[in-house]
C-alpha cells in the first residue's frame, strides 16, 4: 500500500520553506512507494500554471481544501504554514481526515499559536533542520524540550537540479561579489553598501538578488549609482543561474537575525562558488574553513579572506572544485534523506 503524503504548503522559486518543499517533491516523486499531495492555502494559487506544471511533472495531485477526503490515511506536512495555526479550522480538517501531522518551522523563532498547539500535543512530529536549529529553538522555548517525537531532517537539494553545466561568464574581468535573498529588512545589514564597497577587491562587482524599492529607500543614503553595483529584484534570475556568475558568496543580514541553514548559501556551494560567513549560528556546520571558503570572526579577517580569495587564482580554483564537490556530497545525499523520511514514519 503506497504511503500518501500531504504537503500543506505551495511551491515557490523564493524562501527556504518554500524552495525546500519543491526539491522534498522532487525527492519523493521518485519514489514509488508514495503519493504525494499538495494544498495551497487558497484556491487563487492555482492559476499559477509556472508551479502547477511543476507539481504535475512530479506526478503530484493537487487538492483544495474544499476537496480533502472525509476520511484518509498518511501524512500531512507543512513548512512555516503559520495559517495552519492561527486559522484553527486548517489543523482541526488535517486531524479529522485521519493525518498524522509533521510540523517544522525553518525559522529560528516560534509564534505563540504554534507553541499552544504544540503544548496540546496537537503537532504528531516536531522537525529541526540541524542540531544548532533544535539547541537553539529549545533554549529560547523550554517546553519544546517536552516535545514527544522531535526529529531532525536535514534541507536536501536535489542533485539533478545542480548538474555542472558551462555558464558563460558575464563579466570575465570583474571578480563577482554577491549574494541572493528574500527582500526583506533583516536579510541586509545596516551598513550594507559600506560593507561590500570596503572589500580590497581589484575591479569588483557587486551582484545582490533581492532587492526592492523600500529597500533601496533604506540606504538612499548611498549612491549606487556606478559600475561596482548590479541591484535585482527578486527572482529577476534563475536562482542557478544567478549563483553560477559569482565568484565568491559573501553573507550579509542584519546584526539581530539569525540564520540557521541558508538555502541559498548552499546552493551557491552547490554551484562552486565558495561561501564567507561570520562565525556564528550554523555556519560552522555549512562552511569547512579553509577547503569551501571562510568563517572570520571579525571584519578585518573577513576582509582579508576576501583579498585572498580575489588575488590567488589557484587558491579560488581549489575553493570552487570543493564547494561543489563536498556540497553535492552533503547535502544530495538521496538514499539517506529518504531513510531518515522513513525513520521518522516508522517511528510516528
């Protein structure tokens, strides 16, 4: 008997839930022992042809609300579905068909309406991406401890989605400094201009996916005006396609958010493109110093991994080759994200 599995959640190209949820399909799709199924939250979703002909592709049947079955078996799942919570009736229809419910929430916080129903034991699996994600969220919410079933499941990426191909480099005589992003306040630091322009770097050029007009408005004290700046809007690229043209990925957020593990960071991995991040939350866990790229814990030391990386052609070249081999090795591991998916049914 197949195992029927409902996603909660719709797909999109933007946000690590989001992403996350469309290489888990990919995963499964492949696996012939389940059936999947996804539920966007409203019907409206459904016009959107880009990801409908996804989920179809991946041989998943789309259901609304209105079309759940009175009474079924399996699994729902949802990634940072706060409505799920703050909507009763959604999780009270998940429980009534018969689901076993499998929560996770990516972000390194928690709402008051998923603690509640996590206290009522109303969330059948409690999910973390990493052990940094679990330590972290169970200091900031003790009763999470009290949790019966806590799993962790790491992201996966699915490898068909990252093969090497040759991208014909845009700007061969610039060294590409970037990084992709949601835009959203926090994903950006308050003197993010400075932060970049200030980087020794020889004829550098700055790429940064995730820019709208209120942020723009933020840093209207800076003139990005000249050729060491290219700005995007969000999903103006292929997310590939963007990460391949840089030639080193630099992390940079507001001082108060914390991430935990940066889908997009990965993927520019996944991409051969070595990552610098500061030396704190989870990116020890995502960056091997010195053999992907660097963890500094200071401005100066990341500037000076920068120069490094920017001057030693060599040095960079082994960087990209191990990005993208360690990466791959990591994190589209298919045979053990499955076990672990199926450890975790087993055991529910």
């Amino acid at each position: 008997m197949l195992t029927n599995l409902y996603f909660f959640h719709w797909p999109s190209d933007l946000g690590g839930a989001d992403t996350r949820l469309k290489e888990l399909i990919q995963l499964f799709s492949s696996n012939k022992n389940y059936k999947l199924y996804c539920i966007p939250n409203d019907n409206f979703r459904l016009k959107e042809q880009h990801h409908v002909d996804f989920l179809k592709k991946n041989n998943v049947e789309i259901l609304t609300w209105e079309s759940l079955p009175e009474k079924t078996h399996g699994y729902a799942i949802a990634f940072c579905n706060f409505r799920i919570f703050t909507e009763k009736w959604r999780l009270e229809k998940i429980k009534s068909i018969g689901l076993k419910f499998l929560w996770s929430n990516d972000m390194m916080w928690v709402t008051n309406e998923e603690l509640a129903v996590i206290e009522n034991n109303l969330v059948d699996a409690h999910l973390y991406t990493s052990q940094f994600h679990q330590f972290t969220l169970e200091k900031k919410y003790p009763k999470l401890k009290d949790v019966k079933n806590s799993f962790i499941i790491p992201n996966y990426f699915h490898l068909e989605n990252y093969k090497t191909k040759k991208i014909k480099k845009k700007y061969p005589n610039k060294f590409v400094v970037g990084k992709l992003s949601r835009a959203d306040f926090g994903k950006f630091s308050e003197n993010f201009p400075l932060f970049y322009e200030k980087m020794p770097i020889k004829n550098p050029l700055f790429r940064v996916m995730g820019v709208d007009k209120k942020i723009l408005e933020k840093y209207s004290w800076h003139s990005f005006e000249n050729q060491k700046w290219e700005l995007l809007p969000e999903n103006s690229e292929n997310s590939i396609d963007f990460l391949s043209q840089l030639d080193l990925y630099v992390f940079n957020a507001n001082h108060n958010y914390t991430e935990n593990q940066t889908r997009a960071m990965v993927e520019a991995l996944l991409c051969g493109v070595p990552a610098i991040a500061p030396n704190y939350g989870n990116f020890p866990n995502i960056i091997w110093h010195g053999k992907n790229g660097f963890i500094y814990d200071s401005i100066e030391e990341c500037y000076e991994y920068i120069k490094l990386l920017s001057s030693n052609k060599a040095l960079l070249k082994f960087m990209k080759t191990n990005s993208e081999i360690f990466a791959k090795q990591i994190w589209c591991n298919k045979e053990l994200q499955t076990l672990e998916w199926e450890s975790i049914f087993k055991n529910l």
